[in-house]
C-alpha cells in the first residue's frame, strides 16, 4: 500500500490545491490531504471546516480522505504509516521554504520522502491568501476555489462585517 500525505493550511481549499490532490491521487493507493492546525497563523476557517470543505471538493476520488491535525507531520506520517509527502510547487518563489521543510522532515525522519508536484498552469498565481483578500475586497473568487468554498468564505466574511 502506498500511501502519501498531502500537507498543509488549506484555508481555504483552492482549484490549485484540488489540481495537486488530483495528481497525487493517481500516484499513489492512497492520499490523506492534512489540514494543519497551526496556532500562529490566523485562519478564517477552523480546522474541521476546512476539512469538510476539502471532503466536499474531492468527492469522486476514491482513494483521499482528509483529516486534521496538531504537531508535527513526521509524527502524522508514522501514525498513518504514510511514506511520502507531497508538495505543490507554484513557482521559484515557493522553493526556498518548501526545501526548507524537506530537509527537516527529512532530518527529523529520513525514511520519509518528499515530492514534489507541479500543479496546472492555470494555478500558478493562486494561493489561499489571495482568494481571501479579493473576496475580502469584494472580487469575484468563482474561478478560483469549489462553489461550496465560495459560499462558505462568502458567508463567514459577511458575518465578520467583511
Ligand atoms: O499551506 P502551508 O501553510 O504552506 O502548509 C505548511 C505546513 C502545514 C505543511 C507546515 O507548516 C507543517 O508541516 N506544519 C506541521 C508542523 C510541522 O511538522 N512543522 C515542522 C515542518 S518542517
């Protein structure tokens, strides 16, 4: 059984970040998409909506579940006896912190590989921070997340008097 995880905040989930789960999910036997609970940033969402959203987005791919977490991925991955991490790499700018945070996965556990996938071009300039600003600021941000995504952020900013 191979089995990868999918790391990161995902708040929210993006067309980009679907993209990536869709490619890893042809990799591997099994993907687990990992919602980190990460007290230092400030999210709109918490962490189980956040992996509701993504159980929303992925629905038809058999093989992905999504969960959330606290501490570290290495411990997440020996817990899920899960081989692999998998990345999304946007652009040169994303490289320095991602093989950043390679190398010390690897260092606090060297049987745990990290890849590394190129998402669709189309999903170069996406990020979660910026589909929060625009929709913040009143844009329109249906092309670039879920429709159930769009909704969710779209209620919780109003209700934030956003
Ligand atoms: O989507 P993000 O915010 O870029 O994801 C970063 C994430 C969640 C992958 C990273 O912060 C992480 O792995 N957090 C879990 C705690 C941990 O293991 N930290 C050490 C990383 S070397």
């Amino acid at each position: 059984m191979r089995r990868a995880i999918y790391p990161g905040s995902f708040d929210p989930v993006t067309n980009g970040h679907v993209d990536v789960i869709t490619r890893a999910a042809r990799l591997f036997d099994e993907l687990i998409v990992a919602v980190a609970h990460n007290p230092r940033k400030i999210c709109v969402f918490t962490p189980p909506e956040r992996v509701g959203m993504i159980e929303i987005a992925v629905r038809g791919l058999d093989n992905v579940r999504a969960v959330h977490f606290d501490g570290l991925l290495v411990d997440l991955a020996t817990r899920e006896r899960a081989s692999t991490l998998v990345r999304g790499l946007r652009a040169v700018s994303d490289f320095e912190f991602e093989f950043q945070m390679a190398l010390m996965n690897r260092k606090l556990r060297p049987e745990i590989e990290t890849i590394f996938l190129a998402p669709g071009e189309e999903f170069t300039y996406l990020s979660s921070g910026l589909v929060k600003e625009i929709a913040m600021l009143g844009g329109d941000i249906g092309g670039f997340v879920p429709p159930t995504v769009r909704e969710a952020l779209e209620a919780r900013l109003s209700s934030l008097g956003r």
